[in-house]
C-alpha cells in the first residue's frame, strides 16, 4: 500500500468496528482491488448485513461459511501494524 494512501487512512477517525481498510472520507473500500473473500460477500449474505441497505442481504450463506468458529472481537487498528 503505498505510503500516502496508508497515512491517509491512519489518520482518519474510526468508529468502534470500522475495517481500518474503509476509507471514511471517500466512503469507499480502500483495498477494493485485494479485499478478502468475505469483504466481497459482505452485504449481500444474510449474516453479512450492510446498514446502509440491508436490503440487498438476501442470499444464504455458502455451507463452508455456516458453522462459524466465533465471532471478532477485537476492534483491529494501524496500532496493530506498527
């Protein structure tokens, strides 16, 4: 990630459960092009439920994903990666 990009991101306010990769200033995915499989499926999943349009969670979550082994409670921040 390029350096700019990465400061730019650090030095926004994050609200507690925010992905430290959610650019909150352009309300946008700041690693869209690498995001993980399940950032992609986020939203669209029953159990994945955006709030900005829920709506659009209506498919079942595939079998290998349905016995989850927790859920993530820490809140992850650029602290983590310094």
């Amino acid at each position: 990630m390029p350096v700019k990009h990465r400061s730019n991101l650090e030095n926004q306010t994050r609200y507690f459960g925010t992905c430290i990769f959610y650019d909150l200033d352009n309300d946008k995915c700041g690693i869209h092009d690498a995001r993980p499989e399940i950032c992609k499926m986020f939203g669209y999943y029953e159990k994945l439920v955006c709030f900005r349009k829920p709506e659009l969670a209506t498919k079942p979550l595939p079998a290998r994903l349905e016995d989850s082994i927790g859920i993530l409670s820490v809140d992850f921040t650029w602290d983590y990666f310094k």
